[in-house]
C-alpha cells in the first residue's frame, strides 16, 4: 500500500521558516517524480516545486528563492524548507508523486495545514 504522509506544518508568524517532510512508503523516492502542491481557501491547487529522480529541482515563480525541495532516498523522504514566509502562503500543502514525467500525479498525501500570520 503506497502512503505519502505529511508533516512539519503549523501555524508561524510573517518571516518565519518551517521544514515540510513527506514520508513516502510502498514507493520510492529515488525513482519516483516528487512534488509539493498547496491550495488555500477558494484558490486552485497549484504545484510549489517539483523534483525528478535524479536530483533536478523546479520552482514555481512566486514561491521561488523562498523554498528548497529536497529529498533523502535512503529514507524515502520529501521535504520542503520554506523561508521567510508570507500570510498568502497560507494553504494546505500535499505531498504528491508520480512515476513517469508524462504522468498525471499518481499518489496524494493527506496534507499538512501552514498558517501565516501577520
């Protein structure tokens, strides 16, 4: 049974940074696609940063020199380091995975909730 399980998310202040871990199991992070999603209240799910088997990093624009996505394959474990964080980052951050790059994401954390306060 695959599981992606999320944590490291609570509620921070303006500026704060927090590190986002996503165990993975019944998959491998060494051989899987990995990525970050987040979706606030009334907005649409939008992908953070991605991360291919190899190593290779993508950033989406508005998060970019804010966030590092990362990942240690002899534990199967995602991570997102967030700095120096904003009220609209605000959201419901997933962990999600798929195999293939031409995929669609295959599997889905349950979310770890990131509330930043003013």
């Amino acid at each position: 049974q695959v599981k992606l399980v999320e944590s490291g998310g609570g509620s921070v202040q303006t500026g704060s940074s927090l590190r986002l871990s996503c165990a993975a199991s019944g998959i491998t992070t060494i051989t899987y696609y990995m990525g970050w999603f987040r979706q606030a209240p009334g907005k649409e799910r939008e992908e953070v940063a991605r991360i291919d088997p190899a190593g290779s990093t993508t950033y989406t624009e508005s998060m970019k020199g804010r966030v590092i996505i990362s990942k240690n394959n002899a534990i199967n474990t995602l991570y997102l380091q967030m700095h120096n964080v904003k009220p609209e980052d605000t959201a419901m951050y997933y962990c999600a995975a798929k195999y293939r790059v031409r995929d669609d994401v295959r599997y889905w954390g349950q979310g770890t909730q990131v509330t930043v306060s003013s």
